[in-house]
C-alpha cells in the first residue's frame, strides 16, 4: 500500500509555543489530505481537509487561526498548532488517499503533550 | 449525520477464539467501509477496506461483511492470537465526502495467553 509519513511522532512544547506536524506521501502524490485528533479512549475526529494549493477546509467547530493548515505541495502538508494550550495535548494523525483510489492510508501519527 | 457505534467497547477472550467485533453504521449512503487496527500510542493499520457494492472482504485470519441496507459491518478474527490485543476501529466514507472517513469509538481487545 502506500505510504504516508507523519512527523513527529511525539513532542513535548511549552503553553504558549507553536508547533508544526508534518504529512508526507512517499510514494504518490496526494492532491487532497486529512487531519484527524484523537482524545483519550475516544474515536477519531475529523478536523479539516488540506487541498493542495488551496485554502484548507475545516469543521465545523475546529479553530482555523489555532490549527492552522498548509498544503503548498503534492507530497506535503502541514498542521501548525498555533499558542499551544494544554487542552490542544492530543494524538493528531493525518491521511491521504491516492488520487482515483478509494482506501485512506494513514500516518504514523504525532502525540502533542503541551505543558 | 452519519453516527458510527462499535460493540463491545472491550473484549476480553482466550487464545485461539474467535473474535467477533461488530460496526453499525446510521447513514447507508456511504461509499466503502474500513477496518484499521491501532496499537496503544500508534497509528493505525488497514485490516480491510469493502465497498459499497461488495458484500464481504478477506484477508488470511480476518474477514469482514458489509451490509449496508441494514447500516451494519462485522470483522470476524479467526483463531485470535496474543499478538492480536488492540484496538479495531471501523471508519465509512461517505458517498458526498470521498476520503473524508468517520469512525466508530473502537473495540478494545485482549487475547490472553
């Protein structure tokens, strides 16, 4: 299957700092990507889409200003948790889907811990 | 709204059951249905994914149905294994939302020696 590549997988931050989570297709080229949070024991939700050279679409109730989505490339997104809090300390995991393909692959994901 | 429920939440059996993990799913409009498995503090893995106009999906010990009339899909795990202890989660896409995936909260499960 495709690959999709997340990086950090973990990172500690100050309150009040930003911090940049990366998702690379490896191996194709992904026009659109998705970003997922997960809460303790909780399922996944869905926070935005990230299109490639577009604005990113978020749902409703996610803060755009606060997690802010950069696609600028076919192969690279970005998820940049702005003025961290610890309420934004959570597991964020991003998806691609190869263009045509119906199957998501999944990055490894990345656990946010703000202190 | 499409709501996604997963049951049980937890299973607990010895090894070399059977496992029988259930999906259900409210809007039938969806477009595929996937199974991913999650070990603590990880990403996820797809198990098997089953479109919509499939009934049913394979893979070595693992199967999976569709019936989407009825909103509802079932991962069975032939002959459970230790190493199969961990969540399974069960996501749909939508036919309006293609690559936008909604999950179920999960099946935690320990196969124990």
């Amino acid at each position: 299957g495709a690959v999709v590549s997340q990086h950090p997988s973990r990172v500690i931050c100050k309150s009040g700092t930003s911090v940049k989570i990366e998702c690379r297709s490896l191996d194709f080229q992904a026009t659109t990507m998705f970003w997922y949070r997960q809460f303790p024991k909780k399922s996944l939700m869905l926070m935005a889409t990230s299109n490639e050279g577009s604005k990113a679409t978020y749902e409703q109730g996610v803060e755009k200003d606060k997690f802010l989505i950069n696609h600028a490339s076919l192969t690279l997104s970005t998820l940049t948790v702005t003025s961290a809090h610890p309420e934004d300390s959570s597991f964020y995991i991003c998806s691609a889907r190869i263009p045509l393909g119906t199957e998501a692959f999944f990055g490894q994901g990345t656990r946010l811990t703000v202190v | 709204k499409q709501e996604v429920t997963q049951i049980p939440a937890a299973l607990s059996v010895p090894e070399g059951e059977n496992l029988v993990l259930n999906c259900s799913f409210t809007d039938s409009a969806i477009y595929n249905l996937q199974w991913f498995r999650q070990d603590p503090g990880k990403g996820l893995t797809s198990l098997l994914l089953i479109q919509s106009s499939q009934r049913e999906q394979t893979s070595g010990r693992l199967n999976a149905s569709l019936d989407k009339s009825s909103g509802r899909s079932t991962l069975y795990i032939a002959a459970s294994q230790p190493g199969d202890s961990a969540t399974y989660l069960c996501a749909v896409c939508k036919t309006d939302s293609w690559g936008k995936l909604q999950f179920g909260a999960g099946t935690q499960v320990v196969v124990t020696p």
